[in-house]
DNA sequence: TCCATATTTCGACAATTATCGAAATAAAGG
DNA sequence: CCTTTATTTCGATAATTGTCGAAATATGGA
C-alpha cells in the first residue's frame, strides 16, 4: 500500500461519523447494511451518509453492491488489512519486536528517558 | 483506546506532511531528531512543522525532549501500539481469522484462536 | 547584559471538509 | 406511464485544517 492510498483510510477513519459507519459494518458482517438502516441506526440525514459511505468505500474499506431498490454495504477486509499491513511495516522497520501489538503487551525497551512535553 | 483518541490518532497521521514526519522518526528511532532537522529535511517551514509535531504529539504518536537549545522528537511506540489495537480488535470482532494474517508481517506468536475471558 | 540560535505561538488567509435540503436517478409494482 | 421507495448528486453554508511570516519565548555563550 502507498502512503497515498493509506493517507486516504487514515483520513476516512478519521471521523466520528464514519468511523461509527465501519464499526456498525464490522458487526453486521458479511451480510451488511442497506444505506438506509445505517442511516436510521446512526441518526444521520441519508445525503450526508451518502457521502461518508463514499469516501469509505473510495478508500477500500467499504464495498457496496445492489439488491433490487436498496444498496448494501459491507466491511471489506481487505482494504483494512492493507492498512494494518501499512502501519505495522512502517512502525516497525525491521524491529517487529517494537510494534507486534497483536499479542498484547509486549514491554517498550528503549524510550528516551526524560519527557518534558516540550511543546505547549 | 476509546475511539475519540483513535480518532485524534487516525487523523493525525492522515496528512502526508505528518505521515512523513512520523516515517522518519520511526527511521531515526529512539534518539529522536531536533525539531529542526525535521523541517530541513521534509523541507517544511519550522512554524508549519512545529503545528504538526504538536498534533502528533497530543494523538500520543510522538514524545518530545529538551536537550538544550533544541527538541528532539522521537515516535511513541505505545500510542501506534494503541491504535493497531483498537483497529484490529474493532476489525476482528470476534472473528480473529479475518485480521489475523497481519500477523505475517509482524511475526505475531501463537495468539489463541479464541478469547475464553478477559477482553473488556 | 546583549546577541545568536532553536523553537513555538499568534494571526491571517486559502483550501478542504461536514452537513443537509432539494432535486435527480434508479427500481419495482400497479 | 405514474407512483412510491431508496439512494445519490448538487449546491449552499458553516466549521475545520494547513500554511507560513512575524513576533514571542527559551537557552547558551561572550
């Protein structure tokens, strides 16, 4: 994955209303949502769901396909394992050992000692 | 990781400029850059970079240190641990089988194919 | 103290983003 | 063909973001 195409779910993640779209996704699985039933569950007019689903799916997180008047959408997996993908390779350069986050707390060697917050 | 702080975090490196200052630190590793090089080398305006480095920072992807004259910046190996976790436990939801392939580029050891308890 | 260096804060501006109603498109069924 | 339902596209508007010069703050040295 390129970091223009990360920039590009990065950014789609990065909002509380879609973010809310992907985690309902996730849940419904491989059956999905019509545009509609998403809308009605997060409360948001369907024009400005439209949008968020589209900048989803434009990022590779989201597919959608047509059943009869409605539209389905769905996680896509992939899209987010490129991302994880991403971030992981670029987080850990050579030292999996920094970042293998799945397994969970894996102690940080190697911090700077002395934080100041330096800035603001 | 609540996902307001994903969000903070998903955001702030959903901006090449900031991507770029991220990707070169994890490079440089724990002994950091001066706010400076930073600027010189991704050729930024030190008051443009010094805005991003604050974002960074807050989202907890970065820490800062005073040494002398000059800040150094080093990347927070727990904040990117942090939000791989959140993505992957939001994109796994109980389905480990889905997300779990990052584990070829991490090298993530014997994770257990089902959580019998713990998790939150 | 005064000067030079390193960085941040402030203030302005242009560009991008989020929101939503109204109108357009698509599909199904009289 | 007309109507109803589902969704998207368009257009306007408010809010947020990215940028950078100028000024302010912090540090060290002569």
């Amino acid at each position: 994955m390129e970091s223009k195409n990360a920039i590009e779910a990065l950014g789609a993640l990065a909002q509380e209303t879609r973010l809310a779209v992907f985690r309902l996704l996730v849940k419904a699985g491989a059956a999905g949502m019509t545009a509609g039933t998403i809308a009605r569950t997060l409360e948001v007019a369907p024009s400005t769901l439209s949008s968020h689903l589209s900048i989803l799916e434009r990022a590779g997180l989201l597919q959608s396909w047509r059943v009869q008047r409605q539209i389905f959408y769905a996680a896509d997996y992939d899209g987010v394992r490129d991302l994880l993908a991403f971030l992981t390779e670029d987080c850990c350069q050579g030292r999996p050992e920094i970042c293998a986050p799945l397994a969970g707390s894996v102690a940080a060697p190697n911090r700077p000692t002395e934080k100041t917050g330096a800035s603001r």
